[in-house]
C-alpha cells in the first residue's frame, strides 16, 4: 500500500464501530485526482493547514465519534501544498476546477494501488481538529495512468481467443462462463492484471460461450467493495436483453450474408456530402402495420428485406426522386422493450378505434403497458456495439448481426433480386440508399452496481460518467450523463464507431446530444472514420457523414467542461448540426413555448391581415387562441422571421451577408434570434441540417393544425405542410425529413412519443390514413395541452382524406425531383453560396410572407465563376406563405428567359401549374402557399 502512517485501527475499529455507521459513511466528492502526482480541492488555507488522505482496501473508513478525523484506513499520506497550483494540461482537461489548490502526492506512494481503494482527503485546522473530509473523482489520474490504446474486448487468432477488459480500479477479475444464454454456470477463471488491464487467453473453442465478468471493486455510490456480473463493454454478441455477452468472431464467414465483403462496391454513387437528403425512420415504426410484410418481421431488421412490400415500394419511390440517406432510430442494444417477444403486451387496436379521436381511453390503455409493449424510440444505451436483440428474430446467437447486416445490404446498399416476367430471369434491382446510425454516447440508461442494464459504471465505477463538483452524477441529458472528455470513454466512442462503420458497413451518424460530447472526441471520429479504405477496411471513409445536435446547455455550456460539440464550435468541422434557427421560424416559437405560437408558414401576421373584416381589437390579441403581439410587433416577427430563413436557404452560413428586414447589410452571425444567439454560424453548407420536423416534438402536420386558424380547410394544411417541407428540399445544405412528413403524418399531436406504443406511432405506407385522432395523446407529456388538443382531433374536417396524402405526396417527390435537377441547389462550398445565392424581395419594403431566392451559374466557366449544371444557367425560387396569390415585379430578374421548372409544369398541383413570370417587368405570379421553381434553360 501507500507509503505513510499504517492505521493500527483498520482491524479494530471496524469491530467496534456499529455496521450502520461505517455503511453510512458516504461523503460527497469534492475533491479530484487530476494526476499521479496531484490533488485538486477547493479549500481555503484557513480551512485546511494541513490535508491527508486516506485509503481503505476494504472501505471502512469512518468519521471517528469525537470528530478528530478519519479511522478505519489502511494508509494515510500527508498531502502538500503546490504553490504552483493546477498545471495548464490540467486546467485545459478541468476547465472548471481551475481555481483550486493542488496538493502533491508523494512520489514514494503506490497510486495504482490506492486507486483500488476507498478513498477521502481530510483537512485539519492548525491546532489539528478535522475541518472537513471528502471523497475524490478519479478519472484525471486514471487517464494520466492508465490510459491504453492496445486491445480491448475479445481477440481471434487461428488457435486462441483473448479476453481484455480495462478495470484499474478493480481489485479483483474473473471470467463467468456458462452453459448457453440461460444455462449454469461452467468454470470461472481468474484474469491478470497488467497496468490497469485485465486479460486472459484460451484455446478457440471458446468461440460462441456465453460469459460475464466478475469484478470487485469499490463503488462510491454504495461506499462498500461490491462483486458485481457485467458484460463486456466490448461485446459484439449479446444473449436476449444482454443477459450475457456473447463470444462471437463477428468477422467470421457464417456471419457474413452473401457477398457482403464486396457491399463497398456496390453503395450507392455519393459524389459530395452536399447531395445528400436524409429521412429519418424509427425501425419498428417502418413495417409493424404494413399487412404486405409477413407478420413475424414486422417492427424489426428483416422487414426491410421484403423488396415488394409497402414501405420499400415507398422508399423506392423516394430514391428514385434523389433521396440518398435512411437515418435509423437507435438500432444498439437499448433498455426499455424486452428483446424476448413472448413477454411482449399488446393493445387489442380493434377495440381503441372505437373510441371517439378526442377520447383518453386510447393513451390509458397504452400508459397500462408501455413498459411492456415492444415500442420505444431507444434512446436508453445500455452496450453500443451490439444490435439491439428485439429487432431480431432470435435474439440469442447470430441472428441480429446477420440480420442487421441483411437490412443494409439489401436495403441500403439496396441490391436485391426481383422476378421479371419475360423468360424468368433474375436482375439486380438498386433503390440506391445509405444508411445512417443514430448513435446515444451522450448518456448511459444505468449506473451503479446493480442491474442488468448498468455496465461501465459497474466496471470502472465514477469513469464513465460525468459527475459535479460534489460528486454526484449529471443528469442533463436525461441520465447518467457519460464523459468524453475523459480518454477511455473517448476511446470507446470511437471504436464502437468504428466497429459499425467497418463490421455494419453503416454510412452516417447522427450524434444524440453532440453538444454533451466534446468537441475533440468528435474530430477524433471524423478522423478515424475518414481515414478507413476499401482495400484495408472494405469501407471508403471518406463517404461517411457525421451530425447531430449542437445544443448548448446544461453542465457543458459555454465549454465548462470543455470545448464541447455545441453549433458554434462545430462551425469549419465539416461535421453537421440541426439548425433549429430555421425550424423555429418557419413554424413559430420554439418546442418549449406556447404551441400555438405562429410563425412564417402558420399564419403570423398574414391571417389577420386576411380576416380584415373580424374586429382588429380581437383579432391583434388572439387570431388563434394565443396573444401573437400587435400588428407592428407581428409584422416585425415575420420579417425577422424571414431573415432567419433566408440565412437557412444559404446554407446557415456565418459570413453570408443578406440586406436585413431594416434594410441593413449583416452577415448571417450578425443576426440574431429572440435569444440572442446568432442565426447563422457555419463555415459550409454541409455543415447546416435543415429541418422543420424529427421525432422529437409534434409531427409537422400536428404543429400545423395546433398554429393555424381552426377555420383553416385541410386541403390549405396540407398545403402547408408541402410548402414547409419545400423550403428544406430548396435549401443549401442537407434537408433532413421525419419520416412521414411527406405523407402528413399524424400522432395525434403527441409531442413525445418515445413511448406511446405503434398506436400512436403508426406509419401508414397504404396511404389509406395519416393517423390522425387516434385519441388524447398520452397524459404524461401532453395533459397539460389536451384542452387545445380534444377540439382539433374531434373536428371532422381536420383529418385528411387518401386523397390529400396521395396529393402531397406527388408533390414531394416532385420538389426532391426539382432539388436534383440541378446542383445549383446542391453548392459545397460557402464561397460558391456566397457567389451565386441571392435573395431579392428584403429590407424594410419586402411584401410580407415572400421569400425570393435565385441561384446563379455561370454561362461558360470562367476566372470569376465555374459552370455546375449543363441544362440551367439560371435558377429562382419563390415561396409564397401568404393565403393569397402574389405578384411582384423584380427589375433584377428582368429580360430573363425564366420558366416553370418542367417538373411543376407537369405537376398535378393545378395551382402550382398557374405560376407565371413575365420577363418584360420581371414580374413572378405565384399562387397561394406554394414553392415555385422557374429556371432558365441553357439554349
């Protein structure tokens, strides 16, 4: 142990000191080891002339009764001041604590020992009394240690499996393995330790065991050494809801689907991260009501194989219009839905839609069971680098790897076998997607020693985690917040990334709460993802996209912890971020305020200018039910509004200068949103998702019907919904649609609804409904709107009808048809936005509730500007909110050879098909709530 005064007490004490007392003592941890050789603690020299710490293999160490300081210790070292304070590597990792005493740890002491140990620091007054004692966080001297960069998890050779876990707080390891995914146990064998790592090597007839470790070690949380059972942070099989981990050579042929090592040959064609549009599906949500997928594959990986079945007759429909990217709800092994089908509970849904759509008895019946029904968005990471079993058809043994790896080849490297009728042959039939991975490394469903679904903090208990000043656990990303800022966990982001980019051939990840996850680690897997190839990985790296969500908040904003993965820090990282600036505008307010606050396509301003005949009094205070503002106030918000969109159609950049509502020229991060943030902040379009509508939040259809007028018709709803779903497909950057939106989809304006069964989810791929009022959405997030919500879902002429989805359906595809036609829509580099985007209908004389945006080539390449598109020189898009028709002259746009793009000229949208321009006065005539798309065809 450590050199210093041995407590003569650590037998006797314990024997007389009352259990309770000893359990209870569980001081907070204040305190950190940020290195070998130092100790960080906010303390005062009045408050401790002296600091000592304590160590306690087998955790009793306790406050003595006459409070003269700490029994029960196996060693104490007196701790010395550093005059120097906290060094600069120090401060830079633990920005936070920068202002605390350091205090030296003797270089004779055997910290690899101690860190295994329950451990405090004690602070005495000069006259010797204890003035204070805390516990200690350690991952600053578990990095500085025991960082590692060799193997990790189970290691193949020709003869011989080797297991390697990293614990260096452990004190003891052991192998549990048993007979089959519910048999006894076999044989338990020791582990050996090496500098923090645990490993042990046997004969290859290990393979395919099911084993758990065994660990003791100190767990802070119950302040007692605990023997805990965990699986392998590392595993790559996995028994039903991770009971045991799986000894699985995941790169063995029997794996490995038909011609699966020659899959990065066949990915569909990505010239740039530009020309990508994302949809975004929930797994269960794709096929659990889809009647044309046989009903043991619906909600799981195999549905996606049915080549003829509804849903993939609806995304090849969408790829044949250009969508690129299938972005999958969390597809890991998650808590939440039994992976073993029989334990599943089912709603009878014959008996819930004979209830009236603004009943509770639909949402009561689904609160009764939705702890055991098979539905959940998976956002509750329990093992990253398994795929989760209950989409699987077994989940014990192969099934979910091969499977999963089915669902990618066939459906998103899309190459699938079709019947053709003349001679019976067979052809390659390529839908020509890729898919992304919604990845969860923000947090952890569990923590502490106990439970199956806790697994790091079980092993290396306080690591993985990120904990406050006082030691307890943060939680603002919902649970168990992790910590990426320290090496280890840093490290396994990235090669669970890695193990899917390589062994799953996934194409994109989208990062759940990226600000949470600092920025570092995540150029770090950009890096690493980038630097894979066909010829050594099967991979091309340099086709993978990486995004998520850039929000700010929380124990990691302002970078206190870090310089942390937030929008503005992410700008010149290629690396993407929802703009939640153009959401906002476009539908008004924000998720968190009053939902029926209006914005630019849901009626601010406009529909009281159109209801001119109702009292203005009236209509200034609640044109919906909710105070907008006065007419100047609601005038100001539309066209600031329509700044914040016409910064989203360039890209989101922060250097593009757009003349501003009053008439000012700003850069997009000179203009500001209602918060005071800056609208635009990226460096490149990539950079920029655009998106009205997630999984998060209301559907877009169910944000349209809360805001509109409740006299708005249903066929100007939908109108709606195409003409916000437009300005994303129009916009540079990457468009990112819900699932759905393209069909109005509808849950019955419930506005989280991770948990609200398939009822409530449901996707309807026959187009026979949008599935809207279904009931009262479910209480616990949603009781408190019910009164706005029971009137809509109980009016008649609110639900769409086949024919509206159809309609805006055809529509859709026909705008992502329009973005295609042309790479003028698709620039990559700011420079070419900068150039060739403009927008003419701005400043103070801007006709309210139009934006106006052309997009110039050039016509021959030149020094100043290069030729993209062979068929368009010249492209001008505008998008009428109004509910009226507008005409506008535009003298910049004059003497044009501009026409209806040939799309809409052929659309089955007759208003759309009444566009006009007249080249004489540059005037444009576009009907009511509708995106027009005019283009000057080269001769």
């Amino acid at each position: 142990m450590a050199v210093g005064e041995t407590g003569a007490s650590a037998g006797t004490v314990v024997e007389n000191q009352a259990t309770e007392a000893i359990q209870a003592f569980m001081p907070d941890a204040r305190a950190y080891w940020v290195t070998s050789s130092l100790i960080a603690w906010n303390v005062s020299d009045q408050e401790a002339s002296s600091v000592c710490l304590y160590a306690s293999r087998g955790a009793a160490l306790h406050l003595s009764p006459s409070n003269r300081g700490i029994q029960g210790y196996d060693s104490k070292v007196e701790l010395q001041p550093e005059q120097a304070g906290l060094p600069e590597s120090v401060t830079d990792k633990f920005p936070f604590i920068s202002c605390y005493r350091a205090f030296r740890v003797p270089s004779s002491v055997d910290v690899a020992s101690l860190v295994k140990c329950q451990l405090v620091v004690a602070s005495f007054s000069a006259d010797g009394k204890h003035t204070d004692v805390t516990g200690l966080q350690l991952p600053g001297v578990l990095d500085d240690m025991f960082a590692y960069t060799g193997p990790l998890g189970a290691v193949f050779s020709e003869e011989a499996v080797s297991l390697h876990l990293w614990a260096p707080t452990a004190q003891e390891v052991s192998v549990c393995f048993f007979d089959g995914p519910v048999g006894p146990v076999l044989e338990t064998l020791q582990l050996k330790e090496f500098n923090g790592v645990w490993s042990i090597t046997g004969p290859r007839d290990w393979e395919n065991r099911y084993y758990l470790y065994e660990v003791d070690v100190y767990h802070p949380s119950k302040a007692l050494v605990e023997k805990v059972l965990a699986d392998d942070p590392y595993a790559r099989g996995l028994s039903a809801n991770g009971e045991r981990t799986w000894l699985v050579d995941i790169n063995c042929e029997s794996m490995k689907p038909p011609s699966w090592d020659e899959l990065a040959d066949e990915k569909p064609k990505l010239d740039s991260f530009s020309d990508i549009t994302i949809y975004e599906l929930h797994i269960r949500d794709f096929s659990a009501h889809d009647s044309t997928v046989d009903c043991n594959s619906r909600g799981g990986f195999q549905a996606f194989t049915y080549q003829d079945s509804a849903g993939m007759q609806h995304l090849q429909k969408l790829s044949d219009a250009g969508l690129t990217h299938v972005h999958l709800l969390p597809s890991f092994h998650f808590a939440g839905v039994d992976d073993i089908k029989s334990n599943w509970k089912c709603v009878d849904e014959c008996e819930l839609a004979k209830f009236p759509p603004g009943s509770d008895m639909q949402q009561a019946a689904i609160a009764a069971i939705k702890e055991e029904d098979p539905y959940n968005w998976g956002y509750n990471p329990v093992l990253w680098g398994v795929p989760k079993g209950s989409y699987a058809s077994n989940p014990d043994g192969p099934s979910r790897i091969i499977e999963y790896r089915q669902m990618v080849q066939v459906c998103f490297s899309l190459i699938h076998v079709t019947s053709l009728i003349n001679f019976g042959l067979q052809a390659l039939n390529r839908i020509g997607l890729r898919v992304v991975m919604d990845v969860v490394y923000n947090h952890l469903n569990s923590s502490g020693p106990f439970g199956i679904t806790s697994v790091l903090d079980k092993i290396v208990p306080g690591y993985y985690v990120r904990r406050d000043i006082k030691g307890q656990i943060e939680n603002s990303a919902a649970m168990n917040n992790t910590a990426s800022e320290h090496f280890m966990v840093d490290r396994l982001i990235v090669d669970d990334l890695l193990n899917w980019a390589v062994n799953y051939k996934v194409d994109g990840f989208r990062f759940d709460l990226m600000g949470h996850i600092m920025k570092r680690t995540m150029m770090r897997a950009k890096y690493a993802l980038q630097s894979l190839t066909r010829d050594a990985h099967g991979v091309d790296g340099s086709k993978i996209y990486l995004y998520g969500e850039g929000w700010d908040f929380g124990e990691v904003a302002r970078n206190q912890r870090g310089i942390n993965g937030s929008q503005l820090n992410m700008s010149g990282t290629g690396i993407g971020s929802f703009n939640d600036r153009m959401r906002d505008a476009i539908n008004g307010g924000n998720p968190f305020g009053n939902p029926l606050q209006q914005g630019f396509t849901t009626g601010l301003f406009l529909q009281v200018i159109l209801m001119s005949f109702t009292p203005m009094l009236f209509l200034e205070m609640k044109p919906n039910g909710f105070y907008q503002g006065n007419e100047a106030d609601t005038r100001a918000a539309l066209a600031t509004y329509a700044d914040h969109i016409q910064i989203g159609l360039a890209g989101n950049l922060r250097d593009y200068v757009l003349i501003s509502h009053n008439g000012e020229a700003k850069k997009g991060s000179e203009i500001y949103t209602f918060d005071g943030l800056p609208v635009g902040y990226t460096s490149s379009p990539i950079e920029t998702i655009n998106y009205v509508s997630a999984h998060d939040n209301e559907t877009l259809f169910d944000v349209i019907s809360l805001k509109t007028l409740t006299d708005v018709s249903v066929d100007e709803r939908c109108r709606i919904n195409l003409l916000a779903s437009s300005m994303m497909a129009l916009s540079q950057g990457i468009p990112f649609f819900h699932a759905g939106d393209e069909i109005l989809r509808s849950k019955s304006i419930d506005r989280d609804s991770y948990n609200s069964g398939d009822w409530f989810n449901k996707l309807d791929f026959s187009y026979e409904t949008n599935n809207w009022g279904v009931g009262l959405p479910p209480s616990e997030k949603n009781e408190d709107n019910w009164p706005l919500i029971k009137p809509r879902l109980e009016n008649p002429f609110f639900k769409p009808a086949k024919r509206h989805i159809l309609a805006v359906l055809e529509s859709f595809v026909d705008i992502l048809k329009i973005r295609y036609s042309s790479p003028l829509f698709r620039l990559s580099t700011a420079s070419d936005t900068k150039q060739r985007v403009q927008f003419h209908n701005t400043g103070p004389s801007a006709t309210p509730g139009v934006i106006v945006m052309s997009i110039e080539d050039a016509q021959n390449d030149s020094p100043q500007m290069a030729q993209l598109d062979a068929n368009f020189s010249y492209v001008v898009v505008v998008f009428n909110v109004c509910p009226h028709e507008v005409s506008m002259d535009i003298p910049a746009l004059a003497s044009m050879a501009l026409e209806l793009h040939p799309v809409q000229v052929n659309s089955s949208d007759a208003l759309v098909r009444q566009s006009a321009y007249e080249a004489a006065t540059g005037r444009f005539t576009v009907p009511r709530r509708t995106a027009s798309v005019f283009v000057e065809p080269r001769c």
